[in-house]
C-alpha cells in the first residue's frame, strides 16, 4: 500500500491544480492577514475562506482525480495486490497531497504572522475538512459508474454541507422554538462537518457572538475542553464511515 | 491451467455472460472472438477478478479464485485502454509495477528494448499518444515472464512494426509453455499466432475449436474465412430448424 501511495502523491504535487490551489490560498492567507491589525479577525476570515473552499475544492478535485484513475486502478488490481489496499493507497495519496497543500498555503503564511493557539486549530480544522471530504469523495466514486453523475453528486455533497444543511437547521430551530431543542441542535450539528470545522474553531477564539446558536450553545455546555474534543471525535467518525463504507462497497464492485 | 465452469454475470437485465465453461490448457494460444458486447472483455475480466461473477467458479492452476489475491502473480494483464497518472514518467510507472510485484525479481525486458521504450523513459505519461501507451502497456504484461498472458486489443493503436514484435514476442512466449488469452477485432493479426479459437455471442459460447479443426470443417487457410464460413453454416442451420 505504502508503495503505489508514495507514486500517487509523487503524481499528484506535480499536479498543476494542486499546486494552483496552494497558491491560492497562500496568497489570500498573507492579504487577509497583512490587512487587519488584529490576528484573530484574520484567522476569522481564514476560517470562512477555509469553509468555502476547502470541502469543495477537495470533494470536486478527488472525485475527478478518482474517476480519471479507474483504468489505472483497474491494472493496479490486475497485479498481486488487495483491493482494499489499492483503494486506500489511492486516497491516502490523495489526502496527502491535498492537505499538504493546504498546510502549505494556508499554514506557512499564519505560522509566521501570528503563531498561536488558534491557528493550529484553524490549520486543523482545514486538515479535518481535507479528510473528510476526500473520503466523501471516495465513497461518490465507488457507488457511481459514470462519472459525471459522480461529479454531480460531488457538487450536491458540497452544496448540501456548506449551504444547505444550516439553512434545515434554522429551518428546524425556527419551527420548534417554543420547545427545549438545545440539545437536539447540538446532536444534529454533528452531522455536518463543515459545521463541526467552525465551533471547533470559534470555540478557540473568544467571539461568542459570531459563533451562531449552535456555538454558543457548545460553550455553554460542553465548554471549550469538553467540546473541542467531542468536535474532533464527531470529525474524525466523519472520516472513517465514509472510508469503511466505500472499502465495503468497492469489494464488490464491478470495473 | 484455467478452468471456468458456467461461468455466469449479469449487469442489470443485460447477460454478459451466459452460463459459460471453458478449459485452457498451458502452450496455447487462444483467441477470445466475437461481436462488440459479447462478453470477452467480461469474461478476461473474470478470470482477473476485476468482475465478480453472479454464478459458476473460475480456477487457475487448480486453485479456486475467490477471495484470494495471490493467483495474480501467475498473470500478466495488458488492458484494452492503458491510462496512466499523467505525471508519471514511464520509468516511474515501470519502476512502480516493479515495486508492486516485489516477489518476482526476474524481469523480461526483451520487449522494454524492443520497442525502443527504454529510450523514451523519461517522457510523461500525459505527453504520450495511444499508441506508445499501448506499448507501455505490453511491456508491463510481459515484464514478470508469468505464465499466463492476458491480452485484450494488443494490437489495436500499435504500428505494424510494434505489432510485428508484439506478435513475434506472443509466438515465443507461447512456445516457453505459456498461456495466452488474446482478443482481437483484426483477425489477420491472429492467423499464424492462434492456436484455438473462442467465440463468445451475447454471452453465450458460440465453439470452442482448434485453428487445425476450423481448418479440416471450412477448408479455408485464413482465419477471417474460416470463422465468417462456420458463422454462416451456424446461420444455416439455425433457419433450417
């Protein structure tokens, strides 16, 4: 496994959209951070470019990239080697590449403007959300055969976590609020790791009033502590079931 | 060496292969023909384990495949469309392969040579045309000197110098007592390398015969005659009946 990964990320940081995207984001890291006076509302505007772009930059790019390997995968699996394996190489190539993009874009221009606290959770965050939304798009490409409708449901996965699914939650919050639903939002949270990504940020930062309802209510419940962890483990789920799931799937899956 | 016995897989309503048992024995050549859609390529596809079949057993050196991974090493696949990571250079893909297959340290690179693919290994996967990929991709079929070649469409896309040596390379490979599974659309690039003849229609086993036994029924010497002859008895008969 460790093999084909080491040739997949040798491909893959050589690839011009990977390197694109670092730079990218290494160039709006410096501006918004050179801009304002206070750190902190720098790395706020960090986090929201970090939201936005990162699980769709990662689920479109990885979909692609796994639908444009299939017939190397294909001849990959023709050799000694286990399914499995293959799979996760290929995604473990991937996230490789792509969080070392964001770490270098992003991470590079904050480690030296203002190296503290909160951004190495920043810097986490983005990892976290690189992750899961490569794993996301693991799982797209073995349920899907054709690949645009993987793309499709690629860009729908995105929409879904990074617009969508707060617009339910108000939605949810809106219509039950006669009734104690603080710690059902707080549940529900849990099932968007975009979300997951900002509280475990925000609860770094001392801004409470940016940090929504759900935030607040993270703070007042579980405290900083307590949260960030049940954050991170609520995160690290979102990687996992989506890996095991797709490794299930891709046993018996047709190429 | 391989024996599939009612070998059957459908995808969705549509029958790829239909109940199919097929023995191939070691020192043969043998060519997988038929229409496009019959199932060749579900059925090379099979026997790598690329395609789980719905039904029927497949063995390979009398070795049930099932999960098992390891029979792989016996084979050496060139696919049909050979795409590689576009940055890789083709000595790095080779290089890879190399890696992958660790338990084998012979290589046969006659072909490497060959095909002049050895000069060029530094040029990326992207910048290359269909054709060198197909290249590529034989010499990685044939770098392990395993026993059993499985080749879908070699020959389509090479120059017919490539498909000389490509050809040439086949013969001697078959004469060292090794299998080879080929399928082709070009049937005169078949004649002189094929021994036995496999023609599969809508996932059905249309014959199995021998060249020499298609030879003896048609009395034809070329094998696109041979095979459009017996295809027409075949129609013949159906529409007596």
């Amino acid at each position: 496994m460790k093999t084909i990964m080491k040739y997949v990320v040798a491909d893959l940081i050589r690839n011009k959209v990977i390197v694109v995207y670092a730079i990218i984001l290494a160039v709006l890291s410096f501006s918004v951070l050179s801009i304002d006076e206070n750190p902190a509302k720098g790395l706020l505007s960090l986090l929201n470019v970090t939201l936005l772009f990162v699980p769709l930059i990662s689920i479109l790019f990885a979909t692609i990239y796994y639908f444009n390997s299939i017939e190397f995968i294909e001849l990959l699996l023709a050799q000694p080697v286990r399914r499995n394996k293959v799979l996760l190489a290929e995604y473990a190539g991937l996230t490789i590449s792509l969080s070392l993009a964001y770490l270098l874009g992003v991470g590079l221009p904050v480690m030296i403007i203002s190296p503290n606290l909160a951004a190495i959770t920043l810097l986490m965050s983005g990892f976290l959300l690189t992750l899961i939304f490569t794993a996301i798009a693991l799982l797209i490409f073995v349920l899907f055969k054709d690949k645009t409708k993987g793309i499709g449901a690629a860009i729908a996965a995105a929409m879904f976590f990074t617009l969508l699914f707060d617009g339910l939650l108000l939605i949810f919050i809106y219509s039950f609020n006669e009734y104690p639903i603080d710690k059902a939002v707080l549940g529900i949270t849990a099932f968007n790791p975009v979300d997951l990504a900002r509280i475990l940020m925000l609860l770094q930062l001392d801004v409470a009033v940016l940090m929504g309802y759900s935030g607040a209510l993270f703070k007042k419940f579980l405290g900083t502590g307590t949260g960030s962890v049940y954050v991170v483990i609520c995160m690290l789920f979102w990687v996992l079931l989506p890996l095991m799931l797709s490794v299930r799937v891709f046993r018996k899956k047709d190429l | 060496m391989i024996h599939i016995n009612a070998l059957t897989k459908s995808f969705g309503s549509f029958k790829a292969l239909d109940n199919i048992s097929l023995n191939f024995a070691k020192g043969r050549t043998v060519s997988l023909l038929g229409p496009n859609g019959s199932g060749k390529t579900t059925l090379i596809k099979s026997i790598l384990g690329l395609v789980i079949p719905d039904k029927g057993t497949i063995s390979i050196n009398d070795k049930q495949i099932g999960n098992d991974w390891q029979y792989r090493s016996h084979i050496g696949y060139m696919p049909q469309i050979g795409r590689y990571p576009e940055n890789m250079t083709i000595g790095q893909v080779i290089k890879m392969i190399k890696d992958i297959r660790k338990d084998n340290v012979q290589y046969d690179e006659e072909l490497i040579t060959q095909l002049g693919v050895d000069k060029i290994s530094s040029k990326t996967m992207r910048s290359l045309s269909g054709g060198t990929r197909q290249k590529v991709s034989a010499c990685l079929a044939f770098l392990f000197s395993p026993g059993i070649l499985i080749l879908d469409e070699p020959t389509a896309g090479l120059d017919p110098l490539a498909s000389e040596i490509l050809k040439d390379k086949i013969i001697q490979e078959c004469n060292k007592g090794k299998l080879v599974l080929i399928t082709s659309h070009i049937l005169s690039d078949l004649d002189g390398i094929t021994n036995d003849v496999v023609y599969l229609q809508d996932g059905k086993l249309i014959f199995y015969k021998s060249v020499d036994e298609l030879q003896h029924m048609t009395s034809e010497t070329k094998l696109n005659k041979m095979i459009a002859s017996v295809m027409r008895n075949e129609h013949t008969k159906t529409a007596d009946i």
